[in-house]
C-alpha cells in the first residue's frame, strides 16, 4: 500500500479503528478487537438493536472497504478488518437470547476463525467471485452463518434445549 498522507475514513473505518494495521495476524486482530468490544458492551444491548448494529457495520464496511481497495489498489487488503469484526458479531447473534455465557463468546470466536480461515463452499465461492466491498464482507457474514449453525447445535447438545 502506498504510504498515504494524513487521515483517510475510509482507512479508519475499515481497518476498524487501525485494529487491522496489527502486524501478525491482523484479520484475528479484527476478531479480538469485536470480542473484546462485545463481552465488554455489545451483550448489555437490546437484541434488537444489536442485529441493527450488525446490519450498520455490514454496510458501512462494504462502503468503506470498497474505498480501501481503491485507495490501496489492492483486492481485500489484509488491513481491512472490518469484515472479521462483522462476522464475529454477527456469530452472537446466534446467541442473544440465551443468558450470556463467555463459553459461549469464546467458542463463536474459536467457530468463526475456523471458517473464515479454512473458507468452505460457498465462503471461498464468495471471496474469490463477488468484487468490490460486497465481496470483502459477504464471505466473512457466510462464514459467521456456519459457525452460528455449530454454535447452536452445541448449545443445544450441552443446555439440552
């Protein structure tokens, strides 16, 4: 990336507040950071306004990850971590109505570095076909998908629900 001169949002936004400028692994960096933000804050929310938070940092960061790439000239550079932020959080979703547990935070966080790690159809489909911002997000929600559909079935094969 070239060095670039002053503030850009875009830059700010993406990397989630430069989480994504961590220099080993930065995309777990990005993972960190929204746990971190979601066992200190995000789980007191009304579960309703915690899917809107969701569905806001989804679009904003297809908005300013589409910038990045312009800005970097790069396709999903690695400092945007803004998906990996949104995934995370939207793996708690899987879990808004149950008391909060951080068996529960620790194992979306585990369940989600999985699958966006080893991207299984149609995560890798996903990132390696849809362009632009959309691109960099969506793989990131689909792999949050599975990793809420593992969470749940432990819960349920653990809680007997």
């Amino acid at each position: 990336m070239a060095k670039q001169k002053g503030f850009n949002i875009s830059i700010f936004i993406s990397s989630f507040f430069y989480t994504g400028f961590f220099p080993y692994a930065p995309g777990t960096a990005g993972s960190v950071a929204a746990f971190l933000l979601y066992i200190s804050i995000l789980r007191f929310l009304n579960p309703y306004y915690y899917i809107a938070l969701c569905v806001s940092i989804f679009i904003l960061g297809v908005y300013f990850s589409s910038g990045a790439e312009k800005i970097s000239g790069i396709k999903d550079p690695s400092f945007v971590v803004i998906d990996e932020t949104a995934g995370y959080l939207t793996v708690m979703i899987g879990v808004l109505w149950f008391p909060f547990s951080i068996l529960y935070a620790v194992l979306g966080f585990i369940l989600f570095r999985f699958f966006d790690i080893l991207k299984p159809f149609p995560v890798r489909y996903i990132d390696k076909n849809v362009e632009g911002g959309l691109g960099v997000m969506l793989d990131d929600i689909v792999a949050a998908l599975f990793s809420i559909i593992v969470l749940r079935f432990i819960i349920i094969l653990t809680a007997h629900i």
